[in-house]
C-alpha cells in the first residue's frame, strides 16, 4: 500500500519539530528517513503510526485520509528502538499477541506463530519470557511479531541501534530480504548512512525537521543537493572547502588544484545560478581523488596513511590545507610528494549561504 | 570452562593451587551462618510480642497478670466466647471486612485509573492535581470527623457501611494514586506504544498489558491501604454506634472502667491481625520488585 503525507507539522510548545514535510511512498517501497538525532525523522513516523497528534498536514495510506485513525485502525506494525516487548508474556504470546487482539482463532495463530518464528530462527525460544533472552533474539522476536499479522505498511525505528556492530550488519541484511520477501511498504528511520544506504530503495534525508533531499541512495550519494546532504552521506566525509566565485570565469579555492580543475564554461555555469554570491564552499568525495605519481612540482604531501585493507585512507595536504584521499592498496609513505587529479564532474560547489548545491539542478530529487 | 593451564604463581610462600584456598569453603559458611544467626535475633525480637498476644488470648484473667508470668496454664476460650456473645465481635468482623474490603477495592480501581491518567496523558496542570490528591491525606482526620458526622447523620448515613466505605476510600486514594504513578512512569512507553499498533484501544493497554506489569506495585499498595483502613479507629467511632460498628471499636472497649481487660484485648487482637496476615501471605508473591526489570536492557 503506498503511503503519502501531505505538509506535516508538528510543534512541541515552542519548537519545531516536523516542518512542512511531504512525500509520496509507493507501494512495495523501501523507504528510509535518515538524518542526525532530532532531525525530526521519529517524530514523522510516530506521526504516521497514529502515535503522535500531528499539529497540521494530513497523512493518506493509498487514498484513505487516515490523518486522524488510531493507530490500531491503520493496521500497520511497527519495531522500536528498544523492542517494546510485553515482558510479562512469553515470546509466543508476544509473537501471537497482535492476531489475538484481532480475534484469529487460537489454532490459527498458533499455526502463524510458528512459521514466523520457524522463518526468523527463533524456534526453540518461543516458551521463553523477554527479560531472558538476548538483545539480538528479541530483536527477531519484535520482528516475527511484526510480520505475523501481515500489515499493510511496516514502520521501524532505529530497529538495529541497539545492536552490536557485527549483529547489526548481519540484521541488516535479514531485514532486506524479509521485507523484500513480504512485498510490504516499509518506512524504516535511522541515523546511520550506511545502513539508510543499503536498505533503501528510496531516502529521505531530514535535517531540523525538514526533508532536504529525496533519491535512491546513489542519486543522494553522487548528486547531494545541499552541503548538508553532502556532509551526511559518506565515511570519509566529503573534503569541503572554503571558495569564491570571484568573476565570472574563475573559481578560487586553496588548495589550488581543485579551481584549477573546473573549466571556465563550468565556472560560468555556476556564477550564472548565482551571480549576487561570491561565498562557496567546494566539496569533493576522497574516492575521488587520484592519486599519481609526483610529476615535478607535485601539489600534495601525505601526512598519513591508514591501511584499512580493502582501501586505504591517505591525509594529504596541499596548500596548507588538509584533506583525506581514499585508494586501493598503495605504497604511499608519509612525507611522499603526490600528484592530485580530480575530474570536474566530481567537483561539488556549495552557496555558503543556503548550502545548495549548483552542481545539482535546483528540481533533483525535491519533492519527488 | 578453562581447561588451559592456569598461569603458576611463583611467589614466595605461596601454593599454585587447583582448587580455592583451604578454609575457604569453611570461612564462607561461617559467614552465612553468622547471617542467619542475625535474622534469628531480629525475628524473636519482633515476633515476641505477637507471641505474647497469641498466648495471652488463651489465658484465663488470673493466668493473664500472673507474676512472675506463666509459661504453662492451661488455655481457655473464654475470653473468644465473652467476645463474641457480649461484644459483638463476630458482626464487628463480618462490617470491618464489608467496609474494608469494599473501600479497598474501589480506591484501587480509581487510584490506578486515575494515576494511570496522571502519568501518561497530557492533562493540564497534572502536578497541581496530584498535589490536590495528596493533600487530601494530608489533612488531620480529626478536622473532618466533625463535619462528616454532621453530613452523615443529615443524609442518613449515620452508622451505615456507605459512610464508611466513602471515608476509607477517600484515605486510600491518593496513596493508591502516588504509588502507582510511579509504577506506570517505570513502563516503557514502546511497550504500551507498541499494543496500540498491535490493535489494542487504550484501555486494553491498561488491562492487558500495563496492569500485569505493575502487578507489584499493586500487591504492596493492596496491603498497605488494606491496614490502613483496618486500624482505623476515629471515624468508625465517631461515624457507627452499633449497627455497622468495626472491629477497632470493639477492640477499644476492651478497655474497661476498672483497666484494661488483657485477655480480652489479645483476643481481639489475634482475630483483628488474622486478615492481615492471610493478605500479607498472598500478596507477598507479588511483592518480589523486578517483573519490568531488564526490559529495555539487553
């Protein structure tokens, strides 16, 4: 079922939490609000899980106004941070609960129990009671809880932060294909890019309760419209640099090679969208940059040099300006003098001001 | 676990020994039985003057003032029989626990609803509410007693159950609800956030899902407005002349012009205490803290 909301608000006394946020989730989707804690993305979900009053907007499942349906009327079901787990009942119940509310005949449920618990491996705790079982297993249980009654939209929040790291990469995965499986419309909230990334078919990243950009992750990847999408998504983050766009044909930046590397045509281009702006910030992605081999006065200096493995992190500096380049395998030493080549494409210019990005035309992504 | 070999100390005087050090184990039940040893003290301490009151119930009024005391009499029931033939002790016991019981339940019906509320929703000035709640208790008995006497004899409520259930109620309320406020405040929302998805309406939520969780709570609070109500004496007095009149009544006029009649007062005091330990007995399963404990964590 595809869910679509419509200039939600919400207030909290004199704060804004939610500011004017619409969009439009199709059926089946995938669906991620990503962005820093109090951005605004839980208060959303609550908002369309029927938990939180909104304090102006309307929110639809298909076409029925559901804005102001309790939420056991919007059948939808929904993981927490913290599980939510009733402790008192034992994890059959608690997996059997939602059909028993329902008034599905106790064969049945216990018929459903069973093949959802089989599906998430948690067999042989069903006669076990919350408080005795793991962080991980209750997690499958808030899930095999979720997806016993078959809910028409899912909502999780933050389901994975109290995970370990190995765990949450390993439920991560699980809940991909258990969704995916289901076919159901997932809207899924998290501050973690990587996570947002790989789950997604579509984000919406949020800052100060406002959407800021909607894509599928790489669109949001390669082509962030604004500095804060930019400064989100990536890990390194994204090299940002303080410039102007002094006349119309040439982009000043330190370190130099960045301006440099961006063509008078381009320059223009920028300086057209924005003619009354001198401030920029110029920002590009560490994958980005090549490194090659020092062709006489080579440009950057590598401070320092981080093996991860399958790539490796290089501190440069060039101009009196650090940055961070990511490679392959390299044998790169510190000190070594290094040739830095961008492609213009790759090169982001920001206003200073509003942060957008004029690499990206203004429609990408917004309001999809 | 380990099976690997344990790293050997090679400190001067000292053994790399498998097991623990000898004299441990016995070091350690020593202690435990030094522990026991304190809570037996602490038991007979207490429990002592509840075992005179037993004892001296059985006694006949010359065993009763003996001195040096008796150890050895040989017991009676006089003092039951002259309890509930000339005191009215049975028909005190049948109101008190009419009264007690009922005021009982109906102030942990609406304390629990009303510190539900009071913790969970958004009311206008909660605080200053419950504030107003407590104070009710805090109010000295003897300030009402006097108007309530009046009330009571205007609507012909003198020396009936209903005024007595109302005042007891009243006394228990606010105890019920600032108990239980906290109670429901130690309830993850997620939890009751988490059945209102699942398709419950709120007040499912409260019955099948909160009230379990503070069934401890409860337990603690049943026993304690339970005794509170059950010793009460100045509005069962002032409130009853004979028709709805409650065991502390009874047990006060045990004190006779000519002194304290002993026997009969342990009599009445072993029969009046016997309700309250059976509750307690019940209760005390529940009183174990710790259901909602460790939900969240993990």
């Amino acid at each position: 079922m595809g869910v679509r909301i419509e200039g939600l608000w919400k207030l909290f006394g004199g704060h804004t939490a939610v500011r004017d946020v619409s969009v439009e989730i199709e059926d089946g989707e995938f669906f991620v609000l990503l962005g820093p804690s109090g951005c605004g993305k839980t208060t959303t979900l609550r908002m369309i899980a029927g938990l939180e009053n909104l304090s102006a907007g309307r929110v639809f499942f298909d076409d029925e106004d559901v804005t102001f349906f309790e939420p056991r009327r919007r059948d939808i079901a929904m993981v927490f941070q913290d599980y939510g787990l009733y402790p008192h009942l034992s994890v059959v119940d608690n997996i059997m609960f939602p059909l028993k509310v329902a008034g599905v005949p106790k064969d049945e449920r216990r018929r459903r129990a069973g093949e959802v618990a089989e599906r998430l491996e948690i067999s042989s705790l069903l006669k076990r009671k919350p408080p005795q079982i793991s962080g991980g297993e209750k997690q499958r249980v808030a899930l095999a809880r979720a997806l016993v009654r078959n809910p028409k939209v899912f909502l999780m929040d933050e389901p994975l932060s109290n995970l370990d790291a190995k765990l949450r990469v390993s439920m991560r995965t699980e809940i991909k294909r258990l969704v995916s499986d289901a076919g159901i419309t997932t809207i899924y909230v998290t501050h973690d890019q990587i996570e947002a990334m790989a789950l997604a078919t579509r984000i919406a990243v949020m800052n100060q309760g406002e959407m800021v950009q909607v894509g599928n992750p790489l669109e949001i990847y390669d082509r962030p419209a604004t500095r804060f999408v930019a400064s989100f998504i990536g890990s390194p983050p994204m090299n940002m640099f303080d410039g102007r766009l002094n006349s119309a044909e040439e982009l000043e930046v330190v370190p130099r090679f960045l301006g440099e590397a961006v063509s008078r045509a381009r320059v223009r281009q920028f300086y057209e969208q924005a003619p009354s702006i001198g401030g920029v910030v110029v920002g590009v992605r560490p994958e980005h940059l090549r490194l090659g081999a020092s062709v006489g006065a080579s440009n950057a200096v590598v401070e320092l040099v981080e093996p991860l493995g399958q790539s490796t992190n290089v501190y440069l500096r060039a101009d009196a300006t650090p940055f961070v380049a990511v490679t392959n395998r390299t044998t790169l030493q510190v000190g070594d003098r290094v040739d830095v080549q961008v492609d213009e494409s790759n090169i982001h210019v920001m206003d200073k001001e509003t942060g957008r990005n004029f690499a990206v035309s203004p429609d990408d992504g917004l309001g999809a | 676990m380990t099976t690997l070999p344990r790293p050997s100390l090679s400190l001067p005087g000292r053994r790399s020994a498998e097991s623990p050090p000898w004299g441990y184990r016995a070091r350690r039940s020593l202690k435990v039985m030094a522990v026991y040893g304190m809570v037996a003290v602490a038991l007979v301490f207490f429990l002592f003057p509840y075992f005179w009151m037993v004892v001296s119930a059985f006694k006949s009024p010359g065993d009763v003032t003996a001195y040096p005391p008796v150890w050895l009499f040989e017991p009676t029931l006089d003092n039951f029989r002259e309890l509930i033939e000339s005191m009215g002790a049975l028909s005190a016991l049948r109101n008190s626990l009419i009264v007690v019981g009922l005021s009982t339940c109906l102030a942990l019906i609406f304390g629990t609803m009303a510190a539900y509320a009071l913790a969970r929703f958004n009311i206008k000035g909660k605080e200053t509410i419950a504030l107003e709640i407590l104070m009710v208790r805090m109010l000295p008995p003897i300030v009402s007693v006097i108007p309530l006497f009046l009330l009571a004899r205007k609507f012909g409520l003198f020396d009936t159950y209903w005024i007595l259930i109302a005042v007891y109620t009243l006394m228990g309320l606010p105890f019920v609800v600032w108990v239980m406020r906290v109670f429901v405040q130690e309830i993850p929302r997620s939890i009751e956030e988490a059945a209102l998805v699942d398709g419950c309406t709120r007040l499912q939520v409260l019955f099948r899902i909160s009230l379990p969780l503070m069934l401890p709570g409860l337990a603690a609070t049943v026993v304690i407005i339970f005794m509170f109500a059950w010793n009460e004496y100045l509005f069962a007095t002032m409130l009853t002349s004979s028709a709805a009149k409650t065991l502390p009544v009874v047990a006060a006029n045990t004190v006779k012009p000519r002194g304290i009649s002993w026997g009969l007062a342990s009599a009445v005091g072993l029969l009046m205490s016997i309700p309250v330990v059976v509750l307690a007995l019940l209760a005390q399963r529940y009183l174990v803290r710790g259901l909602t404990f460790g939900v969240v964590k993990g």
